[in-house]
C-alpha cells in the first residue's frame, strides 16, 4: 500500500527531513492543523500496513 503524495510529503519532510511542523505548513502552504492531521493519518496507515506484514505467519527464520 502506498501514501497519498500529500500525506507523504508532510511526513518525509518531519521525519525524513526533521522539519518542524510550522516549517512544514510553511513549505507546502498548508495550515498547521492540516500538517498535523497529514501526519498523524500518515502514520496511522503505516503502522497499520506494518502491522499486516508482521501477520503474515512467517516465523522469521
């Protein structure tokens, strides 16, 4: 599964990067709260696509 291009810039630029979130709504002319909530959903659908992966029932030997 692959990131919306929005939310994926918002958080390579945090955590790829380590701008901050005002540097970031700065960047992408976007409002605080929408670099927030890219961010947080961002990360909501990688940990649920990691969390898939790990139940796969591959015992990692």
């Amino acid at each position: 599964a692959r990131l919306p291009e929005d939310f994926r810039a918002a958080v390579v630029l945090c955590d790829v990067v380590g701008e901050s979130y005002e540097q970031i709504a700065e960047s992408l002319g976007i409002p605080i709260g929408t670099v927030r909530s890219r961010i947080h959903r961002a990360r909501a659908l990688l940990r649920d696509a990691l969390s898939k992966d790990d139940g796969d029932g591959a015992d990692g030997a």
